[in-house]
C-alpha cells in the first residue's frame, strides 16, 4: 500500500497544488529502492487521464467532477492498473479500499464497489462510444479537444493523428557533450564501459542518444560536468545560434541554464554571457549547471525581460530568445502541460513573446544576431511570431538548411518539439 499512498500524493500534488511531475518523481526517488512501478503509475494516469475518467462516468452515479479529489485519483488509479498493467485481481482492489479509509472512511465501499464492476466488465466498459473524430481522439490519447482543434487548424489532420499516435512512447533520452572537457569518442567510449548502449544523435554534432539511461545522473561522468541531459532539438538551438569567441551574449529568458551553459562552451569561456530569469527562484538552478560544469564569464541577472531596459541598447552581439511557452511540445515527457493550457494562454503568451521579442531587437548591435525559439507546437506561438519578426525592417531572416525556421517534432524527429528561426539585425539601407 505504501506504493499506492506514494503515488496518490504524487498525483494529487501534479493535478491540484500545480507541482511537476519531474520534481515530484526526483523526490519521490529519494525515499524508495526501486520507482520504476511508482514512475509507470503517476505518469500512466496523467497520460490517460481523460480517457480513465470517460470510464469512472460510466461506472459511477455521481459525477466524476463531484467525486472527493482524492477518491477520484483512487479510482483512476485502479482502473489504469486494471486496465493497463493488466492487474485484473481482487488484491489490488483491496489496497486501495484500505487506502481509501485513510483519504476518505465514507468512500470505502463505493470504491470497492466501482474496481470490481470493473474487473467484471472491463471489455465493454473500455470501449469509447463515441463517433465525432476530434472527441474521439480526445478520450483516446486524452488530449483536450482544444489542443486538437488547434493542431488539426495549425497543420492538419495527418500531422496531428501522427502525433497523437506518438504520445506516450518511451522516449530515448540525449545528453550534449561539454566540449571543453572532454571529446564526444572519448565520453561515448565511457559510457559505453558502463554498460550504456550510445548512439550518435542525428540531430546535433554535440548529441549523443542514450538507450537505457537508468541512473545517468548519478554517473562519475556527469558529477565531473562532462556531459549535461539536453533534448536533441534543444541543442540545436544553441547551435544554430553559434556565437563567436570574445562575443557579448544574452541568454534573456535563460533558466534553468542549460542552454546558457551550452552557449558558454561554443565559445570556451571566452565570451561575455548574462543569464537572465525573471523567476528568482530559478537562478540557483542555472549556478548550480555553471559550477558543475566549470564554466565562467557568466553573470546571473534577475529582471523581467518584457521591460525595456535603457542600459542594454546596442549592447550584445548576440542573444538568445528561447521564450516562456504553452509547452505543448514536451507533453510526452511533462503531461500534466496539457491539462494546465488553455486557449487563452496561449494567445497570452504570444503577446508576452512579441513584447519580449520587441526589446531583444534594441539590445542587439547591428550585425547581430537573434535566435528565436520555443518548445511548443501550433502557429500562434511559432509561426506568427515568426512573421511578426519578419516585419522589422532592419531584421534579415537567416535561413535554416534553406528554410526560414525549422521545426521539430515527436513523430518525425523523436525529440521534443520545438520551433527556431534566426534573424540578423542590419543597416536600414542594406534591406531590399
């Protein structure tokens, strides 16, 4: 039971005091041997949560959104144990009864009643009668019907069934070497001593793709700063930057630090980088990536990037403007994003983005140059943006493997999605 008690507070924490799942799984790992099943169960029922509760309505005569909050993870608990991890045994249904005394004494006996109709029906019960395409899939691969809506309008269908179909693979997992420690052979043939199995990233020159990452982080190799988790399409970005030695940076939105790390290393600590958040909280977790990684000539600041700030005007040759997000590209990896989206927010953040944008393009020196990037899907915040920045007339866009931006995703490149486009800023009479 002590597994079950883990896992509801966990989910309970994810779905209404707004934590992350990763930060509740890192801290969860802490107090247990083994958090494999711990780990499977808290991100099975966030990845099908909708879908969970299409079945609890069916079962159940009191709404699903009147249930007690946490007699309803309790439910959904059982059902995704019964359902997906094939547990269909009376033992388990015991334990989350005993469970449920400890949360709710009153419910015990409608949770006892809800698993075991369950167990007894569970083929017909499973099935989604449903024939709307869009509602459909929104149960199925629960996903909110929004986020459908808007992809199929951003890319249409095809892109958006490839995917939904993509959702809830296991994911290989990248890392991006430090260069200025050691060679990409070198920490490829060590984890490989390890019993790593390593791959090449196809993506970045800098990547390095592991298969069975179990304990990564706990390695000698990364306690020494040889080597830092990055997403394929997240280095890129930095990349794709590529900043020259003795240059001034700006990192303007830059928590937590992985990528101002990166951008430290291209230039061998020779440049003059600011790592900027307006979260305070966040700017302890960029030091820490800076002193493990043994990287200098970064200074830490903390202001709100949407300010203009008079000082900064024509100051840095590069900058760096990878951008809050809706995140709706890294839900396989941070489910619980598509819960925690609207709409609004969306259009929200696109606003801030532009504004964000509007004060990078002062402090940028003519030649300069601006990355813009997200780790979201959908036009809005991509594309639009892309076209706002386009408009600038002392912006030239830089083009990409000959295109204006590129665009990652799960089903096509196995990474995160992301979107990135480059621009140079220059003399008003060199435009065409």
């Amino acid at each position: 039971m002590e597994d079950f008690k883990l896992i509801l507070d966990g989910l309970y924490r994810i779905s209404y005091k707004n934590e992350k799942s990763t930060d509740i799984i890192n801290e969860i790992a802490k107090k247990v041997e083994d958090i494999s099943y711990i780990t499977k169960n808290i991100y099975g029922v966030l990845e099908n949560k909708l879908y969970l509760e299409y079945i609890l309505a069916k079962l159940s005569k009191i709404k699903v959104k009147k249930l007690d909050k946490k007699v309803k993870l309790v439910l959904l608990i059982g059902i995704y144990n019964i359902h997906f991890l094939d547990r269909k045994n009376y033992a388990i249904v015991n334990e989350l009864v005993n469970l449920t005394k400890k949360v709710s004494f009153k419910s015990k006996s409608f949770v006892n009643a809800i698993l075991r109709s369950y167990i007894r029906d569970e083929k017909n019960l499973s099935k989604i009668n449903i024939e709307n395409d869009e509602e459909f899939n929104s149960i199925k691969y629960s996903m909110p019907l929004w986020i459908i809506k808007y992809l199929n309008d951003s890319y249409g269908k095809d892109y958006t069934q490839k995917f939904l179909d993509s959702l809830n693979k296991e994911r290989k997992l990248s890392i991006r070497i430090n260069k200025t420690k050691i060679t990409r052979e070198k920490l490829k043939n060590l984890l490989e001593d390890r019993g790593y199995i390593v791959e090449d990233s196809l993506i970045s020159n800098l990547g390095l793709v592991i298969k069975n990452p179990k304990s990564l982080a706990s390695t000698e190799e990364f306690k020494k700063g040889f080597f830092t988790i990055q997403s394929e399409a997240s280095i890129k970005v930095c990349e794709i930057l590529n900043p020259k030695k003795n240059s001034n940076i700006l990192d303007i939105c830059a928590a937590p630090g992985t990528k101002t790390s990166l951008l430290a290393e291209l230039c061998e600590n020779s440049s003059k980088i600011i790592a900027n958040d307006i979260s305070f909280n966040k700017l302890s977790k960029i030091n820490e990536n800076i002193k493990r990684l043994g990287l200098k000539n970064i200074e830490i600041t903390n202001f709100d990037a949407s300010i203009l700030k008079e000082e900064y005007k024509e100051k840095f040759d590069y900058i760096l403007c990878d951008l809050p997000c809706s995140g709706l590209g890294v839900m396989d990896r941070k489910p619980e994003i598509r819960y925690n989206r609207t709409m609004e927010d969306v259009i929200s953040l696109s606003k801030l983005q532009k504004n964000i944008l509007d004060k990078a393009f002062l402090y940028l020196k003519t030649g300069g140059i601006l990355v813009f990037s997200t780790c979201t899907i959908g036009s809005i915040e991509n594309k639009d943006n892309f076209n706002y920045l386009s408009k600038k007339k002392r912006l030239k866009n830089i083009k990409i493997n000959g295109k204006d931006y590129l665009e990652f995703n799960s089903f096509e490149d196995e990474t995160d999605g992301f979107f990135l486009t480059k621009f140079e800023k220059i003399w008003l009479w060199n435009k065409q």
